[in-house]
C-alpha cells in the first residue's frame, strides 16, 4: 500500500529556518565583526524562544505525518536551546498525560508554587530528570541521538574556550538562552496551569489577550492545545474563538488579564 502524501507545516518549518538563520547569523557576527553586547544578546534571545514552538510541534507530530520529519525538526530546533530532543518530547508528552496531577506531573517544578518562587524550584528539576530517565521509553537509537546531542555542545562549548571565541558564544548564545528560558518558563509553563485542579478542562487556561499572541506565538492559548493536540500553534486562536461558548460552557479558565492566575487559586 503506498505511503500518503508527504504533508508539511509550512508555518513551523518558516519558523525553523528563521530560528537557524539568527541564531548562526547572530554568533558569526559576535565571532567575526561583534556588535554592541546587548544587540546580540537581544537578537540571541529570539531564535531561542523559537526554539519552544519548533520542537513542541515536532513532538506532538503536526509538522508532518512523517515522523522522521518530525524528529529531525525537533532535534534541529532544540540545539539553540541546548536540552536533547528525545528526552524533552518523553517529559513532555508525560505532562500531558498526568496534567497537574501532583507528584506526576513534570510541570509541577513551575507550576507548583507561587511565581516569586520559581527560581528556587529549579533545583527539583534534578529529581524530575532522574524520573524521566528511569521511566524511559526512549528507543536505542534515541538514546543515542540524545547522548550525540549532547556531546556536540559540549564540544561547541569546549572548541570556544580553546579558540577564544567564549565570550562571543556568551553574550549570542548562553546569556540569552538563560533569559529565553526564564520568560518562557512564566508563560508557557507557569501562566497556563498554576493553581488548577488535575481536570481535562479546568486544568489549563487561555490568556486572551490580544497583544500578547504575537509576542508568544499564540502560546496563551495554552488550553487549545491540551484539549486538541493534533492542531498547530498558528491554529488555536481561531479554535478558540470557534469554540469559545463551548469552552465556557466546559468550565476552561478564561482569563483577560495576563498575571490573572494565581498560584493555590484553584478551581474546583
């Protein structure tokens, strides 16, 4: 039986190719002919907040209904980002399967407590990772795709100390990684889910809020994608607005105001 047609997610892949192109870009000209500091760590920040949106649609497989397609994708767009592929799709999808149920949910590190306390919680996420790794459904050539991963930036990150180029690959890529990190830990795994109960419904919420949809690439939409994973992050505003009585009636939390929630602000 033949193969169906190769179907591609042009949005994702445009997104992919600019995550690489300034991410590149960016180092080679703090290597080559550096700028002020700040412009690189500013334009250093973008393709790593790309970074999100590439592999999450690539683990939720809406880039292609190929898979390899989808796993080279993940892997390519998780390099700024510095975390192995594989690893990262198993954490997740286990979100999604134990959403805010404590003690189950990988999520519980952001989500658990209050926002002011975020960065304290870090340290769990060696724990976390240990439970990844012993309930680990990783393929071998996963595994080896991951440890490959891994290796390769820590030869980039060793290959810059040697050659002098550290501080460059500091201000375009690890400075602004750190940032990227911490913004997207507030809105993407904070905002959408602290203080709400285990609940397909209840469980995450939407933050509509219209400027802040291209600043996040439609991420406060949060709840569209638990509900229907199989839908790209450029098609849940137009679900949400589709099925927003629905989604009321249903009980999601709605919120339009973006520091709304709560940690303990649970709704039962």
């Amino acid at each position: 039986m033949a193969a169906p047609p190769l179907k591609l997610d042009l949005w994702t892949l445009v997104l992919l190719v600019a995550q690489w192109a300034l991410f590149i870009g960016n180092i080679g000209v703090a290597i080559l002919q550096p700028g002020e500091l700040w412009m690189h760590v500013l334009v250093g920040i973008v393709p790593i907040h790309f970074a999100f949106t590439i592999w999450h649609e690539a683990a939720h497989g809406t880039v292609s209904n190929r898979r390899w397609v989808n796993h080279v994708v993940g892997v390519l767009g998780m390099l700024p980002y510095m975390t192995p592929y594989f690893i990262q799709r198993h954490v997740h999808l286990d979100h999604h399967r134990h959403l805010n149920e404590p003690g189950q949910d990988p999520n519980e590190v952001y989500a658990g407590g209050p926002l002011w306390e975020l960065p304290l919680r870090y340290w769990r996420l060696v724990s976390a990772a240990r439970k990844a790794v012993a309930d680990d459904p990783r393929t071998s050539a996963m595994k080896r795709s991951d440890i490959f991963f891994l290796l390769l930036v820590l030869g980039i990150w060793g290959a810059a100390i040697i050659t002098g180029t550290f501080t460059a690959l500091f201000f375009a890529w690890l400075l602004p990684f750190v940032i990227a990190k911490a913004v997207m830990d507030v809105y993407i795994n904070y905002l959408p889910h602290v203080g709400l109960p285990p609940d397909r419904y209840r469980g995450t919420r939407v933050i509509d809020v219209s400027w802040l949809t291209p600043l996040v690439l439609a991420h406060n939409y949060h709840a569209i994608h638990h509900l229907w994973p199989a839908i790209p992050w450029h098609g849940y505003k137009a679900r949400f607005e589709k099925k927003q009585s629905e989604l009321r009636e249903k009980g999601v939390p709605i919120e339009k105001r973006v520091f709304a929630a709560r940690a303990g602000r649970s709704r039962g």
